[in-house]
C-alpha cells in the first residue's frame, strides 16, 4: 500500500508502511494484558525532501504517537519507517543515534520540553557534542551563536536560563536545538497550540522560512486546520489510528471526500460573518480506541453512513481522484 | 437598566510591599438576553474581570482600589458574605475551560448536580429535576448516566455537566471562561451549539470569554478586546469582524490563517505580550504598533466613542 503514495521520479526522505503501534493495557494482579490500544494502526504515507505534511485530528486519533513513533521515541509494534531508503524501524542504540541526526522533533509545551537548570548554550551545544559536530570550542560556540541568530534570538541569550524567556521564545530555543544537527526531517508536534494567538504568526513564519533556507522537510502535526492548511503542501487526516484522507492542501480544504474531514472542517468557527457555511454537527464523541467500532471507525458518527456495509467492510484508503486519497465506500 | 454593568474596574494584586495592577479601568455593560464575548490574549485581565462579577477572586491578594460592579443595580464589590452566597452560582452561574477539573472525581455527576438544586431552589431537588437538566443539555439516556463518576464521561460529556449545574439556579448571567479552549473542534462545535440554542430558550445572558476570534462570529452580540488590563476595543461582533478599528484588534486579526485563505505570509505582531507589572507607560499596545506615533509613548489614551456603539482606545482613531 505505501508504495502508491511514491511520485514517479522523486525520492522520498520518508516512507512510512503499514505502521503499526498498539499499546498493552494491562490489568489485575499479574499485569495480564487484557487489550490493546490500537493508536496508530496500518499508517502508510511517505515525505518528500523539504516538504511540510500536515497531520490533523482530534485527541487520542494516534497523531502524537505517529509523529513519536517516526522519530522512534516510541517503538513501533509493526511495519517500517524508511528514512532514506534505510529502515528505522528496527534499529537502537549507537545505530538509531547515528540515524537520528537526520530528523528531530519539536515539542508542544515550549516549558516542559527545556531543562530548567541547563543554560540556553548548554541545550544547543549538548546537540553539537553528541554528534561531535564541532572540532574546537571557538567552533562550537559560534555555531551556537550562529543558531540563535537562525531562529531570531541573540548571542546573549546563550548564557540565560529558559525561565528567563516568554513562551515564543523559548518555542524557539526548542527549534534552535533541532536545528543543531542540520536534520533533514523535522517533526513539529502542535509546535503553536501552546502559544498566545498575536505569537504564533512569528514561529510559523520562522518554520517557514527555515525551511525555504534549509531545505527541511516538516510533519507538522497540529489541530487547528487552518494552520496546517497555511503551512502544508499535503495534508493526512487521521480519525482513530487511521488515515481517512490525504490531499493537497487546497484540495482537502476546499473539496474534502470523507465525511469525517468534511464534519471537521465545518466545525472550525470562522472570523468571516459573511460565510455562509452550514456546519455538520456529529453526534456523539470519538470512541475509545482499546475497542473501536466494526467496520469503518467513523460510521457511528458519520451522517452518510449505510447499513450495513459500513458496519462490517473496513473501507481502505483509496485514489479517489488523482493524488487525493480517502477511506470511505461512498467518496468519489 | 442592564443586568450587569461594571465601571471603571481596577484590580490590583498585592505581593508584599508590590502592588500590581492586573486590571485597569474596565467599563462593559450585558443587558438581558445579550451575549458579550471578551476577547484577549493570556494575562490581559479577561478572567480576572469575568471571576470579579461574583467576587470570586480572592481578597488578599486581589484588592479593589476604584470602581463598581453593578448587578441588577447593586454593587457586587460592597456585598456581605450572605448577599454574596445568593449570588454566587445562583444569579450569575460559572463554567471553566478545564471541566475535568472543576467536577469533584469522588461524587456521582447525579449527586453534584443536586447539590446546586438543593443550594439555589426552594422546593425539594429530585432525580427526576437532575434528569431534566442533563437532558436539556443534551446528554442521552440520563437516566443511566446520573449515576456516572466524571471519570467514565469525556471532555465533551464533561462540559455539558457542567452546563448542566450551572443552569441548575436558573442564572441570569452564564459566564462561560473558555469553555471550549480544552475540547476538540467538532466537540467544541457542539458546546457552542448548545449555548446558543440554550440562550434562545431560557433568555439568559452569556458572558464568553475566549482567545479565539472565530467564536465571536458564531455566537457573541457585542465584543469587548482586552489587552494589557484595559479594553481597547468595544463594538457589536458583526461591525468589529467587518472592520475592525484599533491596531491590536487588526494585528490580531491579521496574524491567523484562514481556512481556504491565500498563502501569503502571515502579518505578525513584534515582540510578545506584556506581562503583569511591566506594562508600558502611554499606550499599552504602541511598541508593537505598527501605526505608532511618537506621541503613543508617553500620553495613555482614553476609551473614546468614535462611531455610534463603537468604542476604541487610541490616540489617532482619525486614522483608523
């Protein structure tokens, strides 16, 4: 199934297949375990070089896991993650930390992801010694000045600690960090969400520019649409460890195939009072993934769905049109 | 006379010899059946503002040097303990952003929402009174889930029992603190589906306090945008989305993406928001202005009526 997500003539930097990570939910006395919790279950989609896909959907969907799991700060439970042709997947210690230098991550909560007792040049330069990218402390410092300066901050602000800094910029401490070891990949997950609204325009267009400099390629996981449609060339929808659709930007926004995307993108209040779209209200709340429902995930919820196909056939991810692809027996 | 009118409000944290000042001469009026969103960035005073309807923020280190609270024409700020209790879940009625954490983990949600009944109503409060609120809040089979711990319902389900003993003292005013900033999009679309359609039926007035600009297109009547402790802005919602006149309110504005929008570069605002205790002198807003002049630096504006039922805080409002 990955393979068809492959564009003729161009290498992917990632080629995710038939990911799969379920969690053992474990119970009683002896910790049996009694269940699993599917939270990514059969993922394949590949990145290109410098490319940003967006990931969307809503908590507990296996976004989070997703982007951990391509990163491998969670071991995936099946399938391979092919980061430049090499599979990841089954790799660890000094052979996953060579590997490593080619893709990073950025966090959500920009206060808990920095250690409070370690100065700003300590975070940068812990990067810089690990992959032994610097021959001399002349050389280690100044690309640690030259980083800050990447990301907007300024060579003082080595010495400081991260209490000292606002939310945004140590939102860019925390890019600067991933920057340190010119990765290739950068996962971003819900790099803004934490963010006070007038600052997230300043980190977007920092990542932006970023990568128009450098290159980098982006999974930019996040739940506000609009701002992964802003910063997104593709765009993957996931709804209970499934991807239901996957799209240009432009085409899953403006035409969405899957009724779930569709209900989504309806729900997302608009500053415009002169739009006049009629929002899709779903019943009920996403259920729980350690039992999901039979058939489609979504077909509980979802307002087309018919009886009892739906209940019984899982609907694979399927080229609808070309290069937009969904899960749903009745998209077209 | 409106419900709720507040009047030049300052509030002032004390912290030793320090005295902050958290809010700053805020004046807004709700009248009845209207719904006012407050609309700021984090620290700008907008919760504090909405807690001090109920004098909810706790006295020390809050302290009210100036300024009234007028509900249904009686000052909220010079009540006794007594008077305060009748008002407090009972006129104006609260639900936060977090529900998991204002609902008690060892009680039944049954058993909670009786004990607003038994507070605020006369008569006996029964199963059968519980089941109808969860019911009008849209909760199904509440029958059956009365007897539910908060932990077994989600975020979604959560919010709604809230709702739910909030309307219990059938308030006048429903003040909603971001209470749909912690749940999911299409959950979040249910919540504010809710509130309208509960206002419409029961004529209350809701007060919504929120980051997000979107919200206000889908449900406020008027909209206040605070920034730094002041109002800076106060206009009907429809006018301000249309037009928006104070440069912060354009900023912000700016600053969001758009679903289905161009992809031009983002406008950002300069620099970050203020924090309590360093706000500029002069205007708040002016060095992050892009329209600043020299003269924003030292002379504060007032909040000054510029058209009919619009009001914005701005030296220059000629050129907005």
């Amino acid at each position: 199934m990955g393979a068809v997500f492959v564009s003729e003539g161009i290498v992917n930097l990632l080629e995710v297949k038939n990911l799969k990570v379920h969690f053992p939910v474990k119970h009683g006395l002896f910790s049996r375990v009694k269940a699993h919790v599917k939270a990514v279950d059969d993922v394949s989609f590949a990145i290109q070089p410098g490319e940003t896909l967006g990931l969307v959907g809503e908590s507990g969907c296996g976004k989070t896991t997703l982007g951990r799991a391509i990163v491998k700060l969670v071991e995936p439970t099946a399938g391979s993650i092919l980061f430049e042709g090499e599979d990841i997947a089954q790799l660890s210690g000094s052979e996953l930390r060579k590997r490593r230098r080619g893709f990073q991550m950025i966090f959500q909560d920009p206060y808990g992801s920095l250690n409070p007792r370690m100065t700003v040049g300590q975070i940068i330069g812990e990067a810089i010694d690990i992959h032994k990218l610097a021959d001399s402390t002349t050389a280690r410092q100044k690309r640690i000045v030259d980083l800050l300066k990447a990301v907007g901050l300024d060579a003082i602000h080595a010495q400081r600690y991260p209490h000292e800094f606002s939310g945004g910029q140590r939102q860019r401490i925390g890019i600067a960090r991933a920057l340190a070891v010119e990765p290739k990949l950068i996962v971003c997950d819900e790099p803004v969400s934490a963010l006070d609204v007038s600052v997230q325009a300043q980190i977007i267009n920092l990542l932006q520019d970023l990568q128009q400099k450098m290159g980098i390629a982006y999974l930019f996981i996040a739940h506000d649409l609009a701002v992964v449609e802003h910063i997104s060339r593709r765009v993957m929808v996931m709804y209970l460890g499934k991807v239901v659709e996957l799209a240009e930007a432009k085409a899953i926004i403006g035409a969405p195939k899957h009724p779930y995307t569709q209900a989504l993108i309806s729900a997302v209040p608009v500053v415009d009072p002169d739009s006049k779209r009629k929002r899709i209200l779903l019943p009920g709340d996403v259920p729980s993934p350690i039992n999901p429902p039979s058939g489609c995930p979504f077909h509980p919820r979802c307002p087309i769905a018919e009886l009892p196909r739906c209940q019984a056939e899982i609907p694979g991810l399927r080229e609808v049109t070309p290069g937009h692809w969904a899960a749903c027996h009745f998209a077209k | 006379m409106p419900l709720l009118e507040i009047k030049n409000l300052k509030l002032d944290f004390v912290a030793g010899d320090r005295s902050l000042r958290a809010v700053d001469d805020v004046s807004f009026t709700i009248d009845a059946g209207e719904t006012v969103c407050l609309v700021g960035e984090s620290g700008c005073g907008k919760s504090v503002t909405a807690l001090s309807i109920a004098q909810l923020v706790p006295m020390p280190p809050a302290r009210y040097p100036g300024g009234e609270i007028l509900l249904n024409g009686r000052d909220v700020l010079k009540m006794s303990k007594q008077e305060l209790r009748g008002i407090r879940g009972g006129v104006v009625s609260y639900i936060f952003q977090d529900p998991s954490a204002s609902l008690n983990p060892v009680f039944r949600v049954g058993n909670q929402i009786k004990e607003s009944l038994k507070l605020h109503r006369r008569e006996k409060a029964t199963d059968e009174e519980v089941i109808r609120l969860l019911k009008l809040v849209g909760i199904p089979a509440p029958e059956s889930r009365i007897k539910d711990y908060p932990h077994q319902m989600s975020g979604g389900m959560q919010q709604r029992v809230m709702i739910a003993m909030a309307l219990a003292s059938e308030p006048k005013l429903l003040v909603a603190d971001e209470p749909t900033t912690a749940l999911d999009v299409t959950i979040q679309a249910q919540i504010l589906e809710l509130l309208l359609d509960l206002k419409k039926r029961l004529g209350m007035s809701i007060l919504l306090i929120t980051h997000n600009l979107g919200i206000v297109g889908d449900i406020a009547d008027r909209v206040a945008v605070m920034y730094a402790g002041q109002v800076v802005e106060m206009s009907p919602a429809l006018e301000l989305l249309k037009r928006p006149l104070h440069p912060y309110t354009k900023a912000l504005m700016n600053s969001v993406p758009k679903l289905s929008g161009n992809d031009e570069r983002l406008k950002m605002i300069p620099g970050s928001v203020p924090t309590l205790g360093s706000f500029p002198s002069g205007c708040r807003f002016y060095p992050r202005c892009p329209s600043a002049h020299p003269e924003c630096a030292t002379t504060a504006p007032p909040l000054v009526e510029v058209m009919p039922k619009r009001w914005v805080r701005c030296l220059y409002p000629k050129e907005l």
